[in-house]
C-alpha cells in the first residue's frame, strides 16, 4: 500500500506544479510512467491509473516555488474494503460505508462471497458461528467438484460428506483425526477472523485517514529540457505525516502504533494475546512539539496522554513519541519519513 500511496501522491504533485495556466488542459507522466495526470485552473487535478481516475487538489505557492498536493476521491479498490469495489469515492464517503452497524457483522459473508463465489449470510455474533463457516467453505468446495447440488443448507453436515468424498476418491484413506487437523487450521483462521472483526473497521478508517489527510508539499523546478523537477524536503514535510508514518511496537510494553492508531494488546493469564483496544487522536500537530492525547474508539473517557517532538535536518524530518502514562512511560516510538523526488514529462 505505501508504494501505491508513495506513487499516487508523487502524481499529485506533478498536477500541481503547473499552476501557471500555459499548463492546464495538458497531460504529464512520471519519468517511466505511463499513467497521466493533468490538472485544472480551478486547483484540481485528475489522475488516470489502472484502478481508475483519482481526483484531488493542489495548493501552489509561487513565491515559494512548493506545490501541496492531497486526494479528494480516490477509487476503493485500492482498499480492497470487502463489498465495496469498483467506484470512487471521497474520505466521507467511504468512512460513511465502513461506520454502518452491519458492516462488521456483513464483513465476514462478503470475504466469503469475493473468495468462494457466494454469501452464506451466516450470523457471526451468535455461538457456533465458526462451525457454520467452516461447513459453509466445505459446501463450496463440495460444489467445485459437483458432489452437491443446490444451495448450502445449514443444516447438513457438509464437512463429514466432504471427509467421506475424499476417502472415495483417493488410494490413501485419511484418518478422521488427520482430517480433524486439517478442519482445526482452517477453524484456527476464522477464529482469528471473527475475533479481529470488530476492531476491523477501526483499522481500515485509520488507513483512510492516513490517504486522505495527508499533505504532501514539494519544491518544484524546471529544467533546461523543460521537464518539471519536484523535491520533498524536510523543513516542509507537515508534522501529521509524520505522525502517520510511524509504524512501530514495543513488546515489552504491549503497545503498537501504525496509520495513527494506537493499539494494547491485552494478553491472557498464560501471556497469550486475546485482542486489542485501540485508540484514536484528533490533534492537528501544528507545531514541531506539543502534546497527543489518545482516545479509546470504545470508551471516550478511557485516554492515554503522550508528548512529541520533532527533529529536522536537510535530508531527514523525525517524529519521537515519548508516553506520560507510567504504565508507558518506557515506550518511544519514532518516524522513518521517506523523502522523494520526481520528474513530470510533458505528454503530446
């Protein structure tokens, strides 16, 4: 996904930095890219990728020769958001579709239906839900062989007549306690699945935010040949990015942080995870210091207080995240912002 993201945003910004008019209506490229872009008089631009036509907006500031460049739709295949395929949307719209009540509760049957080719319409949130999957995956694979016809009924026991076809169609007689291993992986996986469902759409709108909210700012050139030469530096880089370019975790401490999403990991008496509480911020991170106060996405008055600062050099900008809470207190995180640089061709 950075790749993709890295890529999307450098082609922003060649929209941008022709914010003189004897560029609008004209397409550009990147040096060994074929996907165009052009951007308008009325600071948006248009990019034209394989996914689909990704729309944003420019801020040109002449004086400064800089262009920041941000996404305002972007095509959700590039989320691979189960159910959601083959448009473009904008930040809220997607949000709007990740925050629906029956989302996690629909996310498991629409995996199911994208991999497998049908909707079980299986109730996850009542007991025995992972049984019912497991012999909903082995009715469809009964149905790839033709040893069942119809529509999947709940009520068979389509693991025992897959188990029973195996042994039919095989030299090799598998042992009911080897094909109770095989079962118990796949039951292992969708455990793990419908465990991690409800924090599921927490992560995937901290990725969005991360898409969407991210400004890119470069200083922008021309060379003698008349392409356009952009630059990332990192007296420009907005803190924000910064932020949301820490992707790190402590072990010791049970606490992780990725696409601004703080996550503890609780554990069991035996040390083992049992699952996540995550937690949100709101802050703007105007200035190069100053405070972060993590939210929990379940219970507003739960918070965790932590305290930031940023270093810069002329090739390196570097978020270090320090915890007040003494429970954290020996946790730091830090940034490790990648700068880039580009080059727009002018396409005839």
């Amino acid at each position: 996904m950075k790749k993709a993201v890295t890529l999307i945003m450098t082609v922003l910004l060649a929209a941008s930095v022709f914010a003189e008019n004897i560029f609008e209506g004209k397409r550009f490229s990147t040096d060994g890219d074929k996907d165009l872009y052009k951007f308008k008089k009325d600071k948006t631009f248009e990019y034209a990728r394989e996914e689909g036509i990704i729309f944003g907006k420019y801020k040109l500031d002449e004086k400064k020769k800089t262009i920041a460049i941000s996404m305002e739709k972007l095509p959700v295949d590039l989320f691979n958001i189960p159910g959601l395929s083959g448009k473009t949307l904008s930040k809220s719209e997607i949000i709007r579709y990740i925050s629906d009540k029956d989302f996690g509760k629909n996310m498991i049957n629409l995996m199911l239906e994208e991999k497998l080719g049908g909707n079980p319409g299986i109730d996850v949130s009542k007991e025995g839900a992972a049984d019912e999957i497991v012999n909903y995956i082995c009715f469809k694979e009964l149905s790839l062989g033709e040893k069942v016809q119809g529509e999947f009924d709940k009520n068979k026991d389509y693991k025992k007549i897959l188990f029973d076809t195996y042994n039919e169609m095989s030299d090799y007689l598998a042992s009911d306690s080897e094909f109770e291993s095989m079962m118990g992986l796949i039951r292992k996986e969708i455990d793990e699945t419908l465990k991690n469902a409800k924090s599921t759409d927490k992560k995937l709108e901290s990725g969005i935010n991360r898409i969407f909210d991210t400004v890119v700012v470069f200083d922008y050139s021309k060379a003698d040949n008349g392409n356009i030469l952009l630059k990332e530096k990192a007296k420009n880089v907005p803190v924000k990015n910064l932020f949301y370019s820490i992707n790190d975790e402590n072990y010791e401490k049970r606490i992780c942080i990725n696409n601004g999403l703080l996550a503890v990991i609780e554990v069991t008496e035996d040390n083992e995870p049992k699952g996540m509480t995550f937690y949100a911020t709101t802050d703007s991170f105007k200035k190069d210091s100053g405070k972060i106060t993590f939210v929990s996405t379940n219970n507003k008055k739960d918070k965790i207080q932590a305290t930031y600062s940023v270093t810069r050099t002329d090739t390196e900008a570097v978020m270090t995240i320090n915890f007040v809470s003494e429970k954290f207190s020996d946790a730091e995180f830090k940034s490790s912002y990648a700068l880039s640089e580009e080059t727009l061709i002018e396409q005839k």
